[in-house]
C-alpha cells in the first residue's frame, strides 16, 4: 500500500512542478537578474547530487528508523494513547516543527552554514532553487532524520503524507509565482508562501535570519522569527559577498563549504547586515 501510495505521490509532484512552472513562467513575482538556462543546468546538476545522496544515504536511514520505531514501539506518540486522527495530526505537525529548528540550525551553526549556504548563493529564486542544495547538507540531514523521526514516533502512513506537503510547499514557496496579495496574505496565514520566504532569501542579514518555517507560517510567528514587512522590489536574492556570476559556477558552488570563507553580509566596505530603518514598522503585514 505505501508503495502504491508513494508512487501517487510522484505523479502528482510531477504534475504540481508542471503547473506551478507555468504560472510562474507566465506571472513572475521578480524580474531574472541571470539566464534562466544557465541556472537551470546549475541547479540541475547540485539537484541530481542531491538525488543520488538521498537515495543511498537519506532514505535507507529514514526507512530503517522508521522500521525501528515501528517495530519497537518507539517514540513520543507510542507513549499517548491517541486516535489515529489525532495521532497522525499531531505527528505532522511535530515533523514540521522539527524541520523549523533543522533549518535554523543551518543558519545558526557556522559549519552547517557553509553547507546551507550554496542554497542562498542562487542569484534568483524559483522552483529550481527548491531543489539546489549542497549534497554535504543532505547527507547530514539523514542524521537530524534519526532523531526526528525516533524522537516523534512518526507512522510510516503519516511520514509519507508529511514528506509530500513539506517537498510541495518548498516548491510553492520557492516559486517565482505572483499571487494576488490580498489571496497570499490569507494563505499566508497558514502556509508559508512566495512573498514570505523571498525575503528569507534577501542579501539583508536581519532578513534572512527570519522566515524558517516550511508547510506552517506560525512556527515563525511562535518563534518571533517572523518578518513579512519588506517590499518586494526591495528585495535582491543572495547573498552579497558571492553575487557574483563567478561565485555560481558549478565547481565553485561544490567546493564552496570546503574554502575560506568570505564575510557572507559585506561587499564593497557595504555592511548588508540590517536594513531596518527603511520598513514599515508592522512586521506581521505583509506588503508588494
């Protein structure tokens, strides 16, 4: 039955990235600053990596824990007798606030930044950024995999139905779709969206230390990591010190986390750390 129901899941992924393409092709949210062909062969090749890491790395590890867990009545939910409704909502919403403290990791810890950070480096923000991550990144995720799921007790059920909505919305809210704003403040209100995570992507470092969550917008509002106020014409994907077109190349980008690092949030004697006096004062509001 999981098998049949995973390969649904592939399916209708594929018909998702189709759809959302196209609306993004056709109503984008920001002007490309680089071709679009050259990024599309960059992140497809980090994004194959990807793939071959998760195959031989993440999901052995995820299936063999789950497997675990399963076997061995192992985990938070095995300890609360619960509906299955109940069980199942509460594990999806431990999953994807686990993911919320992953990602803040990333940013937090210098060694894990440097992984994370070939994510930010794309000049442009759209449905392939969603999937161009630093293999290095993957691998170590399998290890926050271990203790997410053994920690929570996950189903194998619910696992899969999570790890759907959590790749589409990192699709969605990736994507270079422009929504209507007052569609997307109401959304926005649920799920992370566009508006929301292009300002985590900003060369502004107050900016990118915001905006963690993936499928729920609260965790960020819960955290007070919440920052919606930035315009979007204001906003320049990246991050300042590799904004340039050789810092993108695809060697460059692999061997990135293993070099001296450069101060991420400065360029020309230009500090890109704050930019707080040129917002609006309500971070909850968010604004074109």
């Amino acid at each position: 039955m999981l098998q049949e129901i995973t390969i649904w899941h592939i399916l209708i992924g594929i018909v998702i990235i189709v759809f959302l393409f196209l609306i993004e092709f056709n109503f984008p949210l920001r002007t490309r600053k680089y071709s679009f062909t050259l990024r599309l062969i960059t992140n497809g090749f980090l994004s194959l990596l990807v793939l071959i890491t998760v195959y031989f790395l993440v999901q052995p590890v995820q299936q063999s824990t789950l497997n675990f867990i399963e076997g061995n009545n192992f985990g938070l939910l095995y300890l609360i007798d619960l509906p299955p409704l109940a069980e199942g909502i509460i594990g999806f919403l431990l999953m994807d606030l686990a993911f919320y403290y992953w990602h803040l990791l990333n940013h937090k810890i210098p060694f894990l930044w440097r992984f994370h950070n070939v994510h930010h480096l794309d000049p442009d923000m759209d449905m392939t950024t969603a999937f161009r991550f630093h293999f290095g990144e993957i691998g170590f995720s399998s290890i926050f995999r271990i203790v997410q799921i053994s920690f929570i007790g996950i189903s194998p059920f619910v696992f899969i139905i999570y790890e759907f909505f959590f790749t589409a919305n990192t699709v969605f809210h990736h994507s270079n779709i422009k929504l209507p704003i007052k569609f997307e403040r109401i959304l926005n209100r649920i799920i992370v969206t566009p508006r929301m995570h292009g300002i985590h992507h900003s060369q502004y470092k107050n900016e990118t230390d915001s905006n963690y969550s993936t499928v729920f917008s609260w965790w960020d509002v819960v955290h007070r990591t919440i920052r919606l106020n930035v315009p979007q014409n204001k906003i320049v994907i990246g991050v300042p010190a590799y904004s340039n077109k050789e810092d993108n190349k695809l060697l460059k980008l692999i061997t990135h986390p293993f070099k001296k690092q450069k101060d991420y949030w400065s360029k020309n004697n230009i500090s890109f750390r704050n930019r707080e006096n040129e917002q609006p004062k309500n971070k909850l509001h968010l604004i074109e």
